[in-house]
C-alpha cells in the first residue's frame, strides 16, 4: 500500500511530520543521494526494527494532574539543551544539500540542543567552533592514520568542541547494497546508469557543481579522499579506517582528548559496563541507523537493560528510529536522558535546506510538547516505566 504522502508532499508546506520531509527529498535528490540516506545494511531489516520498536510499547497517561507549565529542558554531558533531542553527526552533508552542516548548526543553535559533525563533515571543526556557540560534539571515527587521529584531536580542543564521540561500531562497512546498486560514491561520480537522475535534478546539480568545492576538510590534510577523490562510503571505511580498535585504544583517545566523553554504537549491557568502568561520561545506544549489521536489535530495544545496568553511572542517549515526539518521550519513560537522530533532520535537509531542518524540528518539538501535556507530565523527570505498557 502505498503511504498517502506519496501523491502529496510536493513542497515544504506540505510536510507535517518527518515521514513527508523525506518524500520531499526523495522527490528532490538523485536517487544515488537519496538512498546513500535513506538506505541501510543488507535487507534493512534492523533500519525498518529501529522504529517499528516504539510502536510495541504504548503510553498510558496521567489525566487532571496540570500540565499548563512544562519545563523539557535537561543537561546532557555537562551542557543544557532546551529539549531532550540531540541532533546526531552525519556525513557528507553537503552532498544533500549545498548548506550541508552550517544549516543544522544554526537550528541547533536556535533550539538550543546538541548537534555534532562528523569526522567526514563538509565543513571544517574550526568553523563549526568559531561559528556556533552551542552545545557541539566530534564524531570520531578511529583511522588507521595515527597522525590523522591525534589532528583530530588537536583541532577539536582548539574549537573547544564540548565532547569528542568515539564511534565504536564502525571498524569495517556494512553492506550497503543500495549504494552498491546506485553506484553512489563521494564527491558523486557520474556514470551512464545515474546521469539521468542527476540531469533530471537541474537544481541540486547546479548547487553542486557551482556553489563551494566539495571537500572533507577535517581528512584533506592526511588523505586523498578528503581532497576531491571520488571513493565509495564501503571502500573509506574498509581501506582508512582501523579495525583493530579496541577498550585500550578507546581509553588512550580519552587521555589524549582530556574532556567530555562519549562512545557511540555500545549495544550489549557488558559493553555498557566496561565503558562504564572506564568512566565515559556517556554511551548512545546505536546502531548506525541500521547501516553496519543487518539483524542486530533496535536501540529502544535494548535501552531498559542498559539503563538498568549503568544508568546510574553514566548518561545513556537512546541513538536510531526517532521520527515522532512519542518516540523521545517512550525513551526518556525508559531512562535516556535524551533522544537522537540523524536521518529526522537529514531528510529536511536534502527537501530545504535550514527552512527544512528548522521545519522539522519545530514539529518535533512541538510533538513532545503536546505528548507530554497530553502524558500528564511536566518535565523528563516525571516520566517513568509506570506510564509504559509493553504489547
């Protein structure tokens, strides 16, 4: 059956929820771009799990209790966000959309929340620090490069970046069969099978060849793809990053960084309590979107036997499967102390650019206000398990 937005979402106004903002991008982008965002690892079954998971827990509200004053702000990792929500790093930004990662900074900075670039971002660490105030973190991903990895470092402390995020769960790439079938690479390489959709493109093609060279600014100083070399997303990952990664390698870059810690990608309650041990200032249950291992359990899943296990040591941010404000709320009933995603703003982007992702997250904030008011509760702390009830 096909999904209603399907012969609707034409332009921004049409878009109520973050479901029509990727329709408008599926609409907007080649189809190599769109499903490099939309896609993930072998049948994507781990991708649909990630939100299918929150639909097998329905809420139970409190009723005649006042909900006139709401307070959703909370602190994550030292600094305080006006909403639960976080903003995950993404790659390749501007890719999507030529405002790429300066347009999700500005409507992090708006909101007040967090937002992090990733090691591959399209804009540089020094001007995300020198730009943006807010709240900020560097998704670090772990090269092979020694002299890559400590620059990483280094630059980051000299933007004061609040936290450095070490993503654990990306040693080697996933199979990612939409890219293989589209032949999608970065900076996009165009071939017989894909010139038609970027022809057929004329707006987004425009953006990317005229406007600001493509670049990895964080990489382009230690490696070719950084610096125009077109390369799959599979082939970085397999050839640049280290797949030797392991607890001591992870609890050297804490020493080296010095600051705020965070290890993206812990799925299994042992691996929350070694990282717990260690004394990581907090962990994201992720899986990647789906993108690394195909079969593997969806975050929210799995999110009340961490909690249960370490969340009284350290901060746990449920990662993956966002698309409505239920789906904060469910997590923070279950003890995260926020929510995050990447393809919730992703999708706005590729669609409009900052007008999209700043769309987006004012219905996503609008949504955990109502459910909240609608839940009874007034702020984070009065949710609990006793306002869940799992099918």
């Amino acid at each position: 059956m096909k999904d209603k937005s399907d012969y609707t979402v034409r332009r921004l106004a049409d878009c109520h929820r973050i479901a029509d903002f990727r329709e408008l991008a599926r609409r907007r982008l080649p189809f190599p771009v769109f499903n490099y965002i939309d896609g993930a690892a072998d049948d994507e079954a781990t991708r649909e799990r990630n939100t299918a998971a929150f639909a097998d827990v329905d809420l139970v509200p409190d009723v005649l209790v006042g909900a006139d004053s709401l307070d959703l702000s909370t602190t994550v990792m030292g600094r305080k966000s006006a909403l639960p929500l976080m903003l995950s790093p993404t790659a390749l930004q501007r890719i999507f959309h030529w405002q790429g990662e300066r347009a999700v900074a500005a409507v992090a900075e708006k909101y007040g929340l967090w937002f992090g670039i990733s090691s591959l971002s399209t804009v540089s660490i020094e001007e995300v620090g020198e730009r943006w105030s807010g709240p900020k973190m560097l998704q670090y991903y772990y090269h092979r490069d020694r002299g890559l990895n400590a620059a990483l470092v280094e630059r980051a402390k000299a933007a004061r970046f609040d936290a450095i995020t070490l993503t654990v769960d990306t040693i080697v790439s996933g199979n990612r069969e939409r890219c293989k079938r589209t032949g999608f690479q970065t900076p996009p390489r165009f071939t017989p099978a894909n010139i038609l959709s970027y022809a057929s493109h004329p707006s987004w093609a425009l953006n990317f060849l005229f406007r600001e060279k493509f670049d990895l600014p964080n990489l382009s100083t230690h490696v070719e793809a950084g610096s125009g070399q077109s390369i799959s997303i599979q082939d970085y990952f397999n050839s640049m990053l280290d797949p030797g990664l392991n607890w001591q390698a992870a609890e050297q870059l804490r020493d080296d960084w010095g600051g705020t810690f965070c290890l993206k990608g812990i799925m299994s309650v042992g691996d929350a309590r070694r990282a717990a041990d260690m004394g990581v200032d907090a962990i994201m249950v992720s899986n990647h979107g789906g993108r690394q291992l195909d079969g593997g359990r969806a975050p929210f899943d799995q999110l009340a036997e961490i909690v249960d296990a370490v969340g009284d040591r350290v901060e746990v941010i449920l990662d993956g499967g966002v698309m409505r404000g239920s789906h904060v709320v469910k997590a923070l009933s279950l003890g995260a102390k926020a929510a995050s995603g990447g393809r919730l703003y992703l999708y706005a982007l590729a669609a409009a650019g900052e007008e999209g992702v700043d769309q987006a997250i004012s219905i996503l904030s609008e949504e955990i206000t109502r459910a909240m008011q609608l839940m009874g509760k007034t702020s984070a702390a009065d949710l609990s398990r006793d306002n869940l009830r799992f099918r």
